[in-house]
C-alpha cells in the first residue's frame, strides 16, 4: 500500500470515529427506580427497595414500595441491582481515539512545563469509546494530560455532554506533575553507545525543572498578594491553587525511591499530595499513613516489575494496600480504548484477596473522595448528583449487564458503536439462514 492510499484510510477511520448516539435529554420530573437491591456503597445493602431523584440529585432512599406522586417516573427494576456510577479516577478517555494517527491524539502539548494546560477543554465529547465505557457503568472519568515534568491539569469528566462544558464536574481537579526516578534502572549498553543520556541525568534535569516552576510560581503568588496590579501570567496563575492547597498535586510515581522523595518534596512545599501508580507503595504504607497522602493505583493487569517478584505480586497489591491502612482507589490501567473494564480490574482484586465491599468503594466512594468530589459522587446518598445505573447480578462479574443508567437524573443511552456492530452482524447470520 503506497502512502497517500494508507492516509486516506486512516483520514477515514478518524471521520468515521464519531458518536452517533444522541445525548441525553434534561431531566423533566421526579424519577423512582423500585422493587431492586439497592447499592449505596456508605451503607448497608437494601433490598427490595427504592431511590428517589429529582433535578439531577438524589432526594430519598428506601425500603418497601414506597409512596410516589403521580407525576413521578417509575422504573422498575424488578430482580436488578442499582449502583453509583463508577469513576474511572486516571485516563486518557476523550484524549485519544485512534492513537496511531497524531490528529486524534490531544492528551500532549509541547513542552516541559505547561501548567496552564487543561486536559478537560481537549475532550472530545463526540469519541466513539466514551459510550462503549458508559455502557459498562463507568460514568465518571478523570483526564489526565501526559508528556513533559508538568503536562498540565487533570479535569473530572460525566461520559455524557454535547461539549466540554456539558462533561466537565472540575475542570481544574489538579496539577500533573511527572516525577522523576532518583534511583532509575542503567541505560542498555546499546542505548550507551547510541550517545543517549544516562537517565539519572535526564530525571536531574527534569527535578531541576520542577523545582525552579514551583519557586517562580511561588514568587508570582507571593507578589500578586502583595501588589494587586502584577501583571498575570497564566502559567504560574495556573499552580495558584495547589499552592494555596485548594487542589491536589497528581504525582505520577512508581518505584520506592520516587514515590518517597515525591512525598519529601510535597511535605516541603505543603501541598496536597496523591500518588499515581504506586506500584511499590506497599513498601513505603507507614510514611502513606503519616503523611496522609491518598494513592491511585494503576491497574492490576500487568507484569511484575522484578525478575525476583512472584507472578502475581500485581494482582494482589490492592489487597496489600487495604491491609496497610493506605487510602487508595483504583484506575483500570487498561488502554483507553479497554476503559470499560475497570469494574473488572476491582473483580481480580477481589479473586486474589481484596474484600469484595472495598473493590466496590475503589471505583466508587474512596475515587470520589481522592478526586475531591466526594460530596457529590460515589454513593446513593441524598443530596448527591444522581449518577447511577441498574444492572442484572453483579457488576464486578463479566457477564452482568448493565440495563439502565442516569448522570446528574439525565437517562442516558446505552447504545454504541460496538453494539451498533454486533448488531450488523447478527443480522447478516440470519441473513443465511
């Protein structure tokens, strides 16, 4: 295939990778899901109950068949469950469609410092995969930009919105800060002799980098308060609000020697702290615990990170975290296109020893909290967005269905292009018969 013939065909895959479904219309009254088990992860298990919303909040929950107006929407969910909407707390959802072609990719901008940078105005509230992941109960999403020390801030997304505008619950949910390995693996002698720098080198740099952003966006703030008339400048005004600890500092940290100086370099400039990955934050749970700092786990579904590490250390890392004490949620870790599998990502945790209650709050009420949304997602409590879904048997199982779902009382659809094409083709196997 020549080279115009294969940029055609991805011109066309991206032309073609656009959300047909319609979004949801506002809610018009009071709505009631009855007669189901209800979930609402800060309490006990409810069954034969019901759930009251209105306006986009949760009014009322409770047992028995209940006493509604007649202007109330009644569904029935006989024999089903009803869950808050998960929250998928790191991802590229919106980011990226189709990562081979560059057009499609907006997760990085240019350069090593752009805190100005937010992920959520970069959403593409039209992507394909955003659907597929709603489909699945995952109606909450955080956007997190990549590339560079600090690629910018993190914004908490609803999967469902005519714009940015309509998705976004915070725009501005963080600064991303990608922090550097003190101790990082030797270069390969191959990479030596190809003349790349060390990589102790390259995270001395970029630590450098870091520290000097922090320094000149402290000095701007510092001055703004002194002398009303500063001149603004949007890239330090950006960090305004982790310094002042109004928004948290996403440091992005694996091994034992990063995460521990990222901690070190928080405590130092008083910020409000969570951690990103945390593969090895089991080692280092009593400094967790004293400082308080929250972590997201990247997933489950990988290798080990040592040649002398058991086969399934990965696996059983949330269960580690719970038994230590550590505040943490849990992220799929999945491509994005594979974001609906995060409940799936809970349900192998459980297999290998995490409590079943404590995978259900990981991508519920403990990501919420983290996020610093917890006052407005993650439980069925009243006074919260009514973000939920009802479903036929457990949610952390493969072949549970999810049957209906609401974000902020708006009924969403449940339709998407991989539905879209099971469809075709079971038509074309009856087609032949």
């Amino acid at each position: 295939m020549n080279r115009a013939a294969f940029l055609t065909l991805l011109l066309a895959a991206v032309v073609g990778a656009q959300d047909l479904v319609p979004k949801a219309a506002p809610q018009k009254g009071p709505i009631a899901v009855v007669n189901c088990t209800l979930h609402p992860v800060d309490g006990p298990t409810l069954q034969k109950a019901w759930i009251l919303f209105d306006k986009g909040r949760i009014v009322k929950i409770g047992t028995g068949d209940g006493a509604f107006d007649d202007g109330v929407d009644v569904h029935d969910a006989k024999g089903q469950h009803v869950y808050p909407g998960f929250i998928a707390p790191y991802t590229s959802l919106g980011l990226v469609e189709i990562s081979a072609v560059r057009a499609t990719v907006d997760m990085r901008e240019v350069g090593e410092l752009k805190p100005e940078a937010r992920a959520a105005v970069a959403v593409n509230p039209d992507s394909t995969l955003i659907p597929v992941t709603r489909s699945n109960g995952v109606l909450t999403f955080t956007a997190f930009p990549r590339g560079g020390a600090i690629p910018g801030r993190a914004g908490i997304m609803s999967t469902d919105g005519w714009t940015w505008e309509d998705m976004a619950i915070r725009a501005d949910a963080g600064l991303v800060v990608n922090w550097p390995n003190p101790n990082p693996p030797p270069l390969p002698e191959r990479a030596r002799r190809r003349g790349r720098r060390p990589p102790e080198e390259r995270g001395s740099k970029r630590l450098e980098r870091i520290r000097e952003a922090f320094t000149a966006a402290r000095v701007y703030v510092d001055a703004t308060e002194f002398e009303p008339d500063t001149p603004i400048d949007v890239r330090w005004e950006a960090m305004r609000p982790v310094l002042t600890g109004k928004r948290p500092v996403f440091f992005i940290a694996d091994d034992y020697a990063q995460i521990v100086s990222a901690l070190d370099f928080a405590e130092t400039w008083r910020l409000k702290a969570v951690i990103v990955g945390g593969r090895d934050a089991p080692l280092c749970a009593d400094q967790l615990k004293k400082r308080d700092v929250p972590v997201i786990l990247r997933g489950v579904h990988t290798f080990p990170r040592r040649n002398d590490s058991d086969i399934n250390e990965i696996y059983g890392l949330p269960a580690q975290l719970e038994k230590a004490g550590v505040r943490w949620c849990l992220a799929s870790g999945e491509r994005v296109a594979n974001e609906r599998n995060l409940p799936y990502t809970a349900g192998r945790a459980v297999a290998f020893g995490l409590p079943r209650a404590a995978a259900l709050e990981a991508i519920t009420l403990r990501a919420a909290t983290i996020l610093g949304v917890g006052e407005e997602l993650g439980s069925l409590t009243p006074g919260k967005r009514a973000t939920l879904f009802v479903c036929d048997g457990d949610p952390l199982q493969i072949p549970t269905k999810v049957t209906a779902a609401w974000i902020d009382g708006r009924r969403v659809s449940l339709d998407n292009k991989q539905i879209a094409l099971e469809r075709k083709y079971r038509e074309k196997l009856r087609q032949k018969k």
